[in-house]
C-alpha cells in the first residue's frame, strides 16, 4: 500500500485537542496575501507523508485552511483539523480537545493584522514561528515592524525563522528584499520562487510533497530548507535526545514509488 494511501482524511473537520508534547509551528505575519495558509497547508501535507498525522489549526475567520482540508482527496493522508469556530468557542490557549495519542505536529495559520494580545495566545507555548515576506517594499516595511514587536512579545524566547516567498530570480525587487532581511534580528531561512505549483495543489486539496515529483523538484528543494531549520529547532527542543525522532524519513520516503519525496 502506498504511503499516500496508508490514511484517510476527513471531508469534516476533526475536534482535535491541546496536548502539551506537540511540536507547535505558527506561522505569522500581519500582512495578509503573503502566503501564510500556502505555507501551512504545504507543510501540513509534508507532516501527513511523513508521519504520524498532523494537526493544522485554522485561525482565521475567512477560512481557507479549513476549505483546502475539505477539499483533499478521499485516499489523501490524513490531517487533522481544528476550525476557527471551535477556537473561538473554548478559546486558543486551552484549546480543550481530545487528539489521537500519534498526534505529531501542530501547525497554525493565522489570520492578518493580528493584535498584540492575539500575537501573545498565538505564539503561547509555540516550538517555532515562520514569518513569510513578499518582494515589496511595504511588506518589508510591515514585516520588519512586526518581527522587531514580535520579539519584544515572546521575550526573544521562541525561535524566528524568516521565509522569502513569491520572489522571481534576478529581479531587483528580490535583491532589494535580501538586502533588508539580512539585517533582521531573526534568519532568512529560504527564498520560495513564484510558482503555480502550488496553486495548482492547492486546488486539489493537496501539497506539493503530494504532487509528482517530476513536476515540482524545484519547488520541494526550495523547501528543504525550511524542513531542515524545522527539525533543528524541534530537536533542540527534544534534547538530551542525540538526533530527531525523524531521521528515518528517508528509508521511509524510499519505500514507497511514485511518491515525491523531500532529499
């Protein structure tokens, strides 16, 4: 049976619970458009291939996340869904639910223009925060304010890791963005490309990790770096551990076919 058919995902979502031992991931930025949801439901997907299921948190009232997972496929690995109306009923810092003891990662899509308190309950016990920035100079702007707020809110006490997404190569909007991310008090940990690819998956409830390889290698190598600082911070946090809990990936990824698979 092939990996992507080991589990199946719920066209409903699933009340899933609050646990303390799971590796939170919130992805943040106040700025909407700047592919907050495309970073999560891709990295959701990633955590389903991977192993044991993930639970993706939609915070915001709009709504997309909570859309993509009901669009997955039937025979799609399963993610597990917490929606917006759930968290506004019992609350983001308890989030009273029962999760399956497997529960791996929890990722959080948040909503714009978030306030201080909201940023506070967002990042609240958080493993790691992803920032992404488009190549404009007032998502620069937007950004660079909110990660300096940030830090002052999370008493530098939560590791930070900068993503530069939608850029188009050789381009002076992209060489300009790489000269102000350098001097931010957090690393620029990728550059994504402006790629269809992931429109294209999203469309079909699906992530990139998801899609055929041939047709995203690209897109999934611009990825890994994200995956790798990830692990380096989850890690860390599993400590005295010697190594992640996911260093069998690879084997894993090698025996399934047909699937693509992060180097």
């Amino acid at each position: 049976m092939s990996l992507q058919r080991r589990a199946r995902s719920d066209a409903k979502m699933t009340a899933l619970p609050y646990r303390d031992d799971l590796n939170r991931i919130v992805i943040l930025n106040p700025k909407g458009g700047c592919g907050k949801t495309t970073l999560a439901t891709n990295l959701a997907s990633y955590f389903a291939l991977r192993g044991p299921a993930p639970t993706l948190i939609d915070t915001d009232p709009r709504g997309y996340t909570t859309r993509w997972l009901e669009r997955r496929p039937p025979d799609s690995c399963r993610i597990n869904g917490i929606t917006y109306d759930k968290l506004a009923m019992h609350g983001r810092r308890s989030w009273p639910f029962r999760m399956p003891k497997e529960a791996g990662a929890l990722i959080i899509d948040t909503p714009a223009g978030p306030g201080k308190r909201e940023i506070t309950e967002l990042t609240y016990n958080a493993d790691c925060i992803l920032v992404p920035v488009l190549p404009s100079a007032f998502d620069v702007q937007v950004t660079a304010n909110f990660i300096a707020e940030l830090l002052l809110l999370t008493d530098f006490d939560r590791p930070v890791g900068v993503i530069a997404n939608r850029t188009r190569k050789n381009t002076r909007s992209l060489a300009r963005l790489m000269q102000v991310l350098t001097s931010f008090e957090t690393p620029t940990i990728a550059v994504l490309r402006d790629s269809q690819n992931y429109v294209h998956a999203a469309d079909l409830g699906l992530g990139i990790y998801e899609m055929p390889r041939h047709l995203v290698k690209q897109d999934l190598e611009q990825m890994d770096p994200i995956i790798n600082w990830l692990d380096r911070q989850l890690a860390t946090r599993l400590e005295p551990r010697p190594m992640s809990r996911f260093d069998s990936l690879p084997r894993l990824f090698a025996s399934s076919t047909g699937l693509s698979r992060p180097d």
